[in-house]
C-alpha cells in the first residue's frame, strides 16, 4: 500500500494533505494598495485570465477527444470528462506549467462560481426537454425497470459505503457518504442517454423508449432525493428544513405554470416570430436565476429551482426558441467548468493509497453492475430476452452530466473525499465507455437478424397481418402511398399494421429524435416553422382518416427528426424494432403539369438510395402518377388495374408476393405477364457456358437455381389462383429488353399500377440493354424504363426489392439462403 505524505511542495504551494476531506493550502498572494480604497491589482484579473485561459484548452483538449472517439460511437460526456481528468492532479495538472498557471487553487472560487452558473442553466434545459407524459402511460415492465433500477442502486450505493467505512480510519468516515453514494448510482441521465440512444439509432424501438421512461422516473426520483439529502445535512439532520423547498415548488407548480401557459398560448396564436416573444424569453431566462436564488434561500442548490422551471414551461414555440438560442452557448461554454472542477478533484496518483487493489476493484465492478444486474432481473421475471435486459442495464447506467453535479454536490458537502471520489469518476468512465460496444453488440450487430429473413413476404402466408413502414416527406407523397394501402387489401382476417413516418430533415437540434403522435396530442417537430407542424397534422390526420375508412388497418404515425445523411439508419432500426415486412418510400421526383418531373428534393434521392442499399427487409419505392383507386361508396364498387411484370429473381418473386396480397381485394384486376428467354438467348447461354471455368460454372448453376425458384413460386401462383376470375396470367416470349418495351407498349399499356422487381444483384439477358443508360438505378432497369415510356395510362410504378441482413454476404450466399427456405432445405 502507498501512502500520500502529510507535507509536500507543488511548485508555489505549500500542501499540508492527509487523505481526509480536509487539506490546507498555503500560499503568497500580495496585492499591493494604491490607496485605502482601490487596489492598484483588479481581483478579477488574477481571475478572468485564468478562467479563459482554462476554458480555451478544456474545448481543444476535449473537441480532439470528441474527433478521436466519434468512430468508436463514444458520447461527447465522455471525452468532456476525460478532457477534465487530463487536466486534473493525476494527469497532466501533475506538470508545474499546468498546476501553477492552469489549474491554480486561488482560480478555484471563480470556476466554481462559474460551473455553478452553468449547471442551473443546465438543469434549466434539461427540465424543458424532459416529457413527463410517456410517464403517464408507463407499462408494468418499464415502472418495473424503473423501481428496481432506483432501489437496488440505492441498496448498492449504501452497502459500498459500508464497506469502504469499515476499511479505512475512522476519522475519514462521514456518514452522508452514504446519501450521495446512492444517489450517484441510482442516478440515469434523461438528456445525456436521448443522446447516447439518438447516436445509436435506437431511440425510437422500443428499448429506446422504455429506457428513456424509465431514466424520466429515475431523474425525478434521484432530484428528490437529492434535495431531501441536501436540506438534511443543511439542517442538521431535521426532516422539516425540506418544506420550504416544497412549498417553493408547489408555488411554481400551481401559480407560476398558468402564466407560462398564457404566454405559449400568446406567442402560439401570434403565427410567427415577433419582437414581443423575444422580450418573452428575456423573460423567461430571468426566471432561472430567481428560482435559482430562491430555492438557495430554502437550503436547495440554485439548480433544482431551475429544473423545476424548466419542467412547468408546456412544449411550444417558447421551448423550441429557447433552446435555439441558449442550448449550444450553456453546453458549450457554460458547463465547462464542471468537467475542469470534476478533473481537478480526481486524482489517481493515489488512486489505490490505503486500500487493497483487489477490493478497490470490487468496489468499481458492483457501482457499475448494479443497474445492470437489476435490469436482468426485471426482464428474467417478464421473460424477455435476456440481451434487451443487458442492453437496459448498460443504458440505464447513462450517469451522464447529472452524476457529475451529484459527486460535485457530494464532494463539497464531504460526503467524498478526494480518494471515494476518484473511484466513482472512474467508474462513471467505465459505465459510459461500455454503452456503446455493449449496445452495438445486443441490438446493431448480425446475430439476432438471422430470423429477420423469414418476414420477407415470399415467404409468409397470405393471410398473414402486414406490417407496412409507410415513410413520407411531405403531404405531396401522401396521395399515392395512402392509395397504394388501400387496394392492399387490409380485412379483419389479413389486418394491416402501418407505422406512417414523417422523415424532417434535422434543424435546430443537437441530436436526432422521433416523436410518436397522440391523436389529441399537439406536434412538434424541434423546428421554428409553423409550416412543418402544420404538415405534420396533415399527415397524422389523412394516416388516422385511412384508418378509419379500412377496419382491418391499425395506424400508429410518427415523426423522425434525423440528418438526411443518416436518415436511413432511423428507419431500419425502427423497421427492425416492429418487425415491419416492407417499408414504402416515394420516389423523389414527381410529376408536373407538362409530363415531365420536377425534383422533390435532392436530399430525398439520397435516403432513397441508403435505404436501398441497408434496408434489413423488403422495400417498395413508389413513383405516383396520381393513383386514385379509392372505394366509390355511392356504388359501392371500384375497380383498379394492377399488372405485375415478372423477369427473374429474388426482387421479382417479392413484388409478386405483394401483387398476390393484392390480387385479395374483389375489386382489383391483377395482370400477371411473365417475359421469358426466347431461342435466341437461350441457345446464345448455351454457347457462352463454358463448364471447365469454374466461375462460369458456378453462374450457370446460380441462374439454374433461380430458374427453378421462379417456376416453384409462379407455378404455385398459377395454382392457388386458378379460380380467381380477376386474376390473369400471361407469358411472353421475349429476346431482348427491345422486344419488352414493344410489348408493354402495344399489349399492356393500360393499368393504373405496374409492379416489378428491381432485380438488384441479378444480370438478366432480357433487361441488359435496358440498364446500360440507366438515370435512376434505384428504380432498376424495368422499373426505369416504365417511368420513361409514354403509355396510354398514366400508370403509377412500384418497384419493389427483396433485401437481407448484411451478415448474409454476397448475392450467391444470398440466393443459396433463399433457395433452401422456399425448397424446405
């Protein structure tokens, strides 16, 4: 064991340290007098400097930090704190340079002034993001995550203190250890893990949100706790020195919430932006520091008052403006000096001094395993799987900015020293470095994906519920996509789930969300634009009225607010979560009056293409020519015209999959048109195989293998169809991609929708001069060539393409995987 001395020199400083609470630091500061009313020496200029000096290294240091550990899905918490360790005692402040003119003791009183300033205006803006209303409807597992997740952190946090109490001298013992010990491990940070989970593209599953319902319970919880621990302590331990506290609050609550409310109201019914709303925030931002001030004077830190503040202020406008205009100036500049205070109170010189390695350890390993151990008990009782309970615990064990202000609050009323405090910083590190390997590993890797190829519609029995990820920009994509659901056939027997989701490009935020709507719930997408919000109604009203005119749909919209760039990743993850069988997206041009297309929207190419290319299911990509095949409910019939163009492949046998569930519906037609290799391609296969090369070899076993997939499966259609009157089958001949567009030109150019493969992966003789000037790969050659004819109908195009989970390799390993499910293999 090792030992710190009694007495040592650091550079100008004279430390007389034990490894108590207590230490005393002596040094020379003589500031001479010009007269007996001014000092010739500005006080803040021994300060200022210093703090400016502390806040431009601390951004450098941690923006490398940040750089460093994106590629590794790291949080910015994460390399803030490093970035505060590193400057702190044990790291770099060990340097002289660093002590004496970086991190000086007599620069402390500043930066905690300042680090306290930022953490109310933190706890501001976390009480604005925080959404009490899932809380409202919390399930038995969730409420139960959450209650396990507080008490048995709370039993750990006591128990640990207990032990270290026992192991070290008796004079180093302060009972309100225990307090802020169970606090900081019960603790999980609401905003930090909306973060962590908005970067892992999980925030929308299902494990995102009771992660997050739960971290709201937990929050609140561990607040109040938190200010109950203070005022005791404060108050010498008498229980009654709280009621001021909650006196304050409930004041807030009940006469301060109506007047906020009036103000919302106000700048709501205002239309937009005015100078008024700007005097509202002013305001509002005025508010914080008297509530910060008042709930000091009842024996609470300034931060709860603003906390409570920020969670009366109703979602709005004024939250949305607020946030726009303070958010990245508090995170950025203002919360700081937490992180150098933290980094200068850790110190792991003397991290193991006095204690057994071994039980320091052990101390470490049972603050981060807690939560964890608590979450698999949760989901081993409801048996769920065991990886979502890993995958709770980890994320549950966001500790996150609040932790730091709990140690920090503990540490100044000596419920830490400097060496308990070290151990918990370090394990607050461990816990966040671990969520995103441990997450990625349960919930993003491979491994649980294998069974996602059975929910591909070739495989699933007609009669099966549809799950439909209907995704749109605008209400200009809502016409043909709701149309398109309609004449797919929802009936009580064969119900239609859509999860109708409204893509916004990312503004005004530091990271990605998704709402889920309410039908009586007012929406906001996290941008200024009144235009946006009202576009979103209309999207949630046009899903919730298909709804009601189809019984055997269920609806449930949704917005992403996501970066275009990885917009993609929000809508597998949540294709994933809800087992959805296909997702639809528009295409993103769209017609204009004169014939030709007019682009919706560059960006929208680029999501199209992402999710093209990494969707875990099948996708459809509609190009709306304005299909209209609603029900006429005077006549009560209606009639649509669907014809389905078959090549070769796997994406063809899954648009005719979709084409068969709609063939369900009496009143549609549905044209089957098969085009299959004349003598003049295949006798030019035949001279091309050449069996002594293995490649050619192979192709020529892999284009045997879809052949005969492609019989099994349209054989099988020809059969189970044989009596259905509205059904037809055609098969045509055809040597060339020439020979189909003459066909479709002059035999099957009058339908109100095609549907066809993409045939992505697959190289087809039939369609190989069709793909050689290709503009729009993502429509496939077919689909492309149908886009550009100019046919007697206007029809509308759906092409649709059957994906697999990456770990299923190449388009051979593919097919082979295909081949075996279809055949029974």
């Amino acid at each position: 064991m090792s030992h710190k001395p009694k007495f040592y020199t650091k550079g100008k400083y004279n430390i007389h340290f034990g490894m108590s609470n207590e230490f005393t630091i002596c040094y020379n500061a003589s500031k001479p007098i010009s007269s007996s009313y001014w000092q010739s020496v500005d006080p803040l200029m021994t300060t200022l400097p210093v703090f400016l000096l502390q806040l431009s290294v601390f951004i450098a240091i941690s923006r490398v930090l940040m750089v460093l550990l994106r590629p590794l899905r790291q949080p910015r918490f994460l390399s803030e704190l490093l970035a505060g360790v590193l400057l702190g005692p044990g790291a770099l402040g060990m340097t002289g340079w660093i002590a004496n003119n970086l991190t000086p003791f007599e620069g402390s009183l500043f930066l905690e002034t300042m680090a306290n300033v930022g953490v109310t205006f933190y706890m501001f803006l976390v009480g604005l993001e925080m959404d009490l209303s899932p809380v409202r409807k919390m399930g038995t597992t969730t409420m139960s995550i959450a209650i396990v997740g507080i008490i048995l952190p709370l039993a750990a946090g006591v128990g640990l203190h207990s032990i270290v109490v026992q192991l070290r001298p008796t004079d180093r013992a302060p009972e309100m250890g225990a307090y802020f010990w169970s606090i900081a491990l019960s603790l999980t940070s609401f905003p930090d893990l909306a973060r962590i989970l908005s970067d892992l593209k999980l925030m929308h599953t299902d494990l995102g949100k009771t992660a997050l319902t739960a971290a709201v319970v937990n929050d609140l919880s561990c607040s109040f706790l938190l200010v109950v621990a203070v005022s005791l302590i404060n108050g010498k331990k008498e229980l009654y020195v709280a009621i001021p506290v909650l006196v304050c609050m409930t004041v807030f609550w009940f006469s301060l919430r109506p007047f906020i409310r009036k103000i919302v109201r106000h700048i709501s019914g205002a239309g937009k932006e005015t100078a008024a709303s700007d005097k509202h925030i002013h305001f509002i931002l005025s508010l914080v520091f008297l509530s910060g001030f008042i709930t000091e004077l009842c024996g609470a830190h300034s931060f709860y008052g603003a906390f409570m503040l920020g969670l009366i202020i109703p979602e709005g406008e004024l939250v949305t403006n607020i946030k726009d205009k303070v958010e990245e100036f508090v995170v950025g500049i203002l919360l700081p000096p937490i992180f150098l205070i933290t980094g200068t109170r850790t110190n792991t010189e003397y991290f193991f001094a006095d204690y057994d390695v071994r039980m320091v350890m052990l101390v470490i390993l049972l603050a981060i395993s807690a939560k964890i151990i608590g979450a698999l008990i949760v989901c081993l009782y409801f048996k769920c799987p065991m990886r979502d309970g890993l995958a709770l615990g980890v994320l549950m064990n966001t500790k996150g900015v609040l932790a730091v202000i709990v140690l920090n609050e503990g540490r100044n009323m000596k419920g830490f020293d400097q060496q308990t405090y070290s151990w918990i910083v370090i394990a607050i590190l461990l816990m966040t470095v671990i969520i995103g390997p441990v997450v990625s590993f349960t919930h993003k890797s491979a491994r649980h994906l294998r069974s996602y190829n059975d929910r591909h519609l070739e495989r699933s029995k007609l009669d099966t519920p549809l799950r439909v990820l209907a995704c749109v920009h605008s209400t200009r994509n809502l016409s043909g996509l709701i149309s398109l659901l309609q004449i797919s056939n929802s009936t009580r027997k064969s119900p239609i789930t859509v999860f109708a989701v409204h893509l916004v490009e990312l503004a005004g935020r530091t990271s990605a969300m998704l709402i889920f709507h309410d039908k009586n719930r007012t929406i906001d997408t996290g941008n200024n634009c009144s235009r946006e919000k009202a576009e979103a109604e209309q999207i949630v009203s046009a899903f919730e009225s298909f709804e009601n005119d189809n019984h055997g749909a269920i609806v449930k919209p949704l917005t992403v607010v996501s970066p275009y760039a990885s917009m993609h990743e929000d809508v597998n993850n949540f294709a994933l979560d809800k087992f959805a069988n296909i997702i639809l997206i528009p295409f993103h041009k769209r017609p204009d009056t004169s014939g030709g297309w007019t682009d919706e929207n560059l960006q929208h190419e680029l999501v199209n293409q992402n999710l093209l290319q990494t969707s875990p299911c099948s996708i459809g990509l509609l190009v709306d020519r304005g299909l209209t095949c609603f029900p006429n409910s005077q006549k009560g019939t209606w009639e649509c015209r669907v014809s389905m163009l078959f090549v070769q492949g796997p994406d063809d046998r899954e648009a005719l999959a979709y084409a068969w569930r709609m063939a369900g519906n009496p009143n549609l037609m549905l044209t089957l048109v098969r085009f299959v290799p004349g003598k003049e391609v295949s006798d030019e296969l035949v001279e091309n195989d050449d069996i002594d090369n293995p490649e050619v070899f192979s192709d020529k076993l892999e284009r045997e293998r879809q052949k005969q997939l492609d019989d099994d499966y349209i054989n099988e259609f020809r059969f189970r169809t044989m009596h259905n009157q509205s059904i037809s089958f055609i098969e045509k001949q055809v040597n060339s991609g020439d020979q189909i567009v003459s066909a479709i030109s002059s035999a099957y150019n009058d339908f109100d929708l095609y549907v066809v493969g993409r045939g992505h992966g697959i190289t087809s003789p039939l369609t190989a001069g069709l793909s050689s000037w290709s503009e729009f790969p993502e429509l496939g050659a077919l689909g492309e060539t149908l886009v550009s004819m100019d046919l007697e109908s206007s029809a509308s195009v759906l092409i649709v393409q059957q994906s697999y989970p990456s770990s299923s390799g190449s388009k051979k390993s593919r097919t082979s995987d295909a081949s075996k499910d279809i055949l029974g293999g």
